[in-house]
C-alpha cells in the first residue's frame, strides 16, 4: 500500500494554529514551509514557555523510540488543552536507506508527510554537503595554485561529504592524474550528519553569527603550525550564501495536526545530537510546551545540551522525559543479544519480569544523569503489544523506588490519547523545576572536562590519554582553544565506549584515540573506541525495498 497519510492539512492552517503570522511562513507545497527567524521576535506573553527535552536509556540497535514519544507526548499536550510545539532533527538519509529506516515516528504518532520528511525534506541537507564540499574544493584548489598560506597537506583534516552511507568513502585519494587535476594527497568522506557545518547551523543564532562561525573554522595548519580557516581561503562568504535558506527552520505536522519544527540533525555519538538553537527560539515564542529530543541516551544528546547548547541559548530544560522500553532493559539484564537489521529473538519476547528488574539499573543509571544536572526527570515506557503486565510493573516499581514519576505511553496505537499519562506527568514536573546545572566550567582545562563527562555522567573511573591525545590536547591549549566545551565521540550502544558492555558499567576507564578541534561549532571533541564518521550500509539495506508502485507512491520507507 501507498504511504501516504489522509491527515495532512494545510501548512498554513497549521502555522496559524501555532500562532506563526503569515508573513513569516514560506510555503514549500501544501504540507511543508519554511519559517522566517523573524518569527523569534514574537511576543505571547500569555505562554508559560515550558522546555522539555526528550531523551532515552542506553538503547537497544533498534532504537527505543525517542522520537515517537516525542510526538505522542506534544499530542498528548495539546488534547490537555495546552500549546505545545516540537523541535526535532531532520532525519539523515544515510540511516534511511540503511538499516534503521526512517525517523519519523510511528503509527499514530508520527511527522506528516513520512516520506518528505525522511527524503530530501527542503534540501538542508544537500546544502550542509555543498558547502562543506565547497571548502573542500577550495583547499585543493589553493593546493593546486601554488599554496600561497603554505598549508601542510599532512595536516589537513577537512574531508568531503555526502548523505549516504558509503563506508567505501571512508579513506581515499584525491588529486590523481594529470598535474591539471591538483594536488594528490590522501582524504576521505564522513556522512553529512558528521560535519561540522551543519553543527555550526545548529548552534547559530543568526546568518551573521553562522558566517562568524563558518569562518572560524579550521582546515588544517601551515607548516609553521599556525592554524588556516576557511576565512583564510576566503571560503566561508560563498559557504554562507549556501545556507542562507537552510538556516530556517522547516514546518510540519504530526498525524494530529501539531506544529513540528525541523531543523539540522547532528549525529548523537559523533557530533552534537540536538535540533538547531533557532528552532528552540521559534518554537519557545509560539508555544507553551517546547518539547525537543537529544540524541541517544541521556549520556549523549542529554549531556551535550546542558552543557553546550543550552549555555548558548541560554534555555533551561524544565523536565527531562527518560524513555525506556521492557525490550532494552531486558537487553541490558545481559541475557541477549540484538542485532540492527533483525528482528529480536523470541525468547526476549517470553513473559521475564526479573530480567527487566536486572536491566534496570541501566535505566537507574540515567535518571541518575538527569538528577545530576538538576533536570526533573519523567521515566516514559514506551509500550509495545508484546510488553507483560508484570513486565511493566516492574519499570513502575523501579522509578518509585528512585522516587520518580512513570507513565505509560500506548501513542503509537493510540496517538496523544495513548500519551495523556506521559503529559500529565511532565505538565507537574515543569510545575517543580529543578535548578540546572553543568558538568564543568569552561574555564576549566579541557582534560577536567573531558574527566568529567566521562566521571559524573558516563560512571567511569577515569579517562586514558593516548600519547597523541596528549599532544592534541596541548596544541590546542597553546592555540588559545582551551576555554571551549567539549563532546566525547563514543558508541551509543553503551554508557562506556564498548558496545558490548550493558547494564551500568563500573570499574572501567574511558580510552581517549585522539582529540580534534570544532573551532567554528566552538567545541573540542575526542574520539573514543572505533567510532566510525562514516557510517557502511548491511547486506540487506533498507534501499532494497524502498521503491515506487504503478501510481507513483512510493513504497517500502518505513
């Protein structure tokens, strides 16, 4: 059958619901607009102007569905008689085409229309690769024309980019033939939710702050060691103009006709995992309830949010919905194995409360991270068909002993209807705001950062420096980078950085690979374990069976 929904109504009905003026509304077809940053500016003083982020236990290779929830739980809102509006990342078609499929949610619950949303969207994408790509050619170009700022071509770090998985790409050379075809050297892609920037787009809060940004970011270094940016090859004024229509955000609705702004979509484990600060502005000047996902686990997106995001937008979370699934806590017990791309195995299906009370002290274990950074949490099951009763009230069990709030959530099934216990729940949390706070000062050394995500949120003992993490770590400082926040590249698949280790690990030391510069998005991030930018497609990708049937549908984007 067609995938396609009956529910759509008008973009613009939907933006005047949302209070957005129509002139801040730019139509792209009948379900799909950009909005004009002018929107920001908007006052309706009568909003409470409540900020809820969505985030997850360490999930399972099928995800637990953060995202449906999110959606469920702004339905859920609205039918409570509020003015909720959600902020989500827009979907990478890498996952889309992979193993993971779309990311729009699910059932009744889910962002209208599915497939414009998982495939192309307003082209934001494509934009964040064309001028990520355009620096890249402009360094081999500057290469090729004699190197004038005497880069060291060993130095470079700036690769290309495309939104497709391609672990092909991973490492290649450039520059082979004719001396009229450049410079040879080696290089490679990362998948386009890796580059830095659409973390940039992510964290600006105007076209001017963007093309600050995009300016400072650094390409490499000369062979004096001095660091070359993309203003230094007069590349970042051409880089702005391509974004110049990304840097809105793009409207959508939900199978119940509530407002979704979607915008960037950093990945979680490799980059920042959070929708655009510009969004949040739109959507906290329209709504009541502004409700966003961070990425992964409450140790990923969650983290990366309080302590960079929210202190450049200045936002502070009110709540803290921790998704959890009876599936995932069972998988943390340690009694099974799943797999991305096949279905679970049967006896995870099987009626086993004690696993799950087992798996729980995964799900303790990121309350505990919501509570550290002085977030009231939420702890939302997401209900699936196959879940026992006793199964449930296993999960219920838990968050009371944690003294907690629990809610069930049947939205997939049932839309906001099936959410309205979940809203409940975060309506009196946001009531009882905690006081938020970081994991560390900027001010402070970028290793006591670094020790201290891996120490207060990961549970680790400690981080391990490689000698080149060190060296890293030093050229930075001496570059006068030293003040800036930073991100852990780690799995996702487990609070430390070995996907095999579930539950809560203890008594492990975080391994720091090697420490990189974001000087345009203003962070320094360090990889740990085998983290790959650039994502390889299974052996059955969901690109086989997507296609179109006789009427022009498309068919198998799930």
């Amino acid at each position: 059958m067609p995938q396609t929904s009956p529910q759509l109504t008008s973009i613009s009905e939907v933006a005047a619901a949302a209070g957005i003026a129509a002139d801040h509304v730019e139509p792209y077809g009948r379900h799909v607009a950009k909005i004009d940053l002018a929107a920001r500016d908007v006052d309706h003083p009568h909003l409470g102007r409540h900020y809820v982020v969505v985030t997850a236990i360490t999930p399972t290779p099928l995800g637990e569905g953060k995202t449906t929830t999110a959606v469920g739980l702004a339905q859920g809102l609205a039918r409570l008689g509020h003015r909720p509006m959600l902020a989500l990342r827009q979907p990478s078609m890498g996952p889309t085409f992979g193993i993971k499929g779309g990311a729009s949610g699910a059932g009744r619950s889910q962002i209208i229309p599915m497939e414009t949303l998982d495939l192309h969207l307003t082209g934001d994408l494509h934009a964040i690769t064309s001028a990520h790509n355009l620096l890249a050619a402009m360094i081999d170009n500057h290469l090729h024309h004699g190197n004038e700022l005497g880069i060291d071509p060993q130095t470079i770090s700036w690769p290309r980019v495309v939104d497709l998985n391609d672990r092909a790409l991973r490492h290649v050379v450039v520059g082979l033939g004719p001396k009229t075809d450049g410079v040879p050297r080696q290089s490679g892609f990362d998948i386009t939710a890796a580059s830095e920037v659409g973390v940039v787009l992510s964290l600006a809060t105007s076209l001017r702050d963007l093309r600050a940004r995009l300016g400072r970011i650094v390409v490499g270094y000369t062979w004096g060691g001095d660091p070359v940016t993309a203003d230094d090859l007069k590349a970042a004024g051409a880089m702005t103009v391509i974004l110049r229509e990304a840097i809105k955000p793009t409207l959508m609705q939900t199978t119940e006709h509530t407002p979704v702004l979607v915008h960037t979509g950093p990945f979680g484990n490799i980059a920042t995992g959070n929708s655009s600060i510009i969004a949040d502005q739109v959507g906290m000047a329209c709504s009541d309830y502004l409700v966003t996902e961070a990425g992964f686990g409450a140790d990923m997106g969650l983290e990366r949010l309080v302590n960079l995001k929210c202190q450049i937008s200045g936002y502070r979370p009110a709540a803290a919905v921790v998704v959890a699934t009876v599936r995932a806590l069972k998988l943390h017990s340690g009694h099974h194995r799943v797999v991305a791309g096949k279905g679970l195995p049967p006896e995870m299906l099987e009626e086993r409360p004690d696993e799950v009370r087992a798996g729980a002290v995964n799900l303790i274990k990121h309350v505990q991270i919501v509570q550290g950074f002085g977030i009231t949490p939420v702890v939302a099951i997401n209900v699936f068909p196959t879940d026992h009763r006793s199964e449930l009230d296993e999960v219920r069990a838990v968050a009371a002993e944690l003294g907690v709030a629990c809610a069930e959530s049947t939205h997939v099934v049932d839309g906001g209807e099936g959410a309205l216990e979940l809203a409940r729940a975060v309506v009196e949390a946001c009531e009882q705001p905690g006081e938020v706070r970081t994991s560390y000062e900027w001010v402070e050394s970028l290793e006591h950062k670094l020790t201290a995500v891996a120490t207060r949120v990961y549970g680790a003992d400690g981080i391990d420096l490689s000698p080149q993490a060190r060296r890293d770590l030093a050229h930075m400082a001496d570059l006068g980078h030293g003040d800036l926040p930073v991100v852990i590249a780690k799995t996702h698949l487990s609070l430390s950085a070995d996907p095999t280790r579930k539950g809560a690990p203890t008594g492990w030391r975080l391994p720091v690979r090697e420490v990189r510069l974001a000087a345009g998005a203003g962070y320094v991030y360090a990889i740990c374990g085998d983290m790959q930018t650039m994502p390889g497609l299974g052996r059955h990708p969901a690109a086989e069976n997507i296609d179109i049937d006789d009427e022009g549908n498309i068919v198998g984007l799930f």
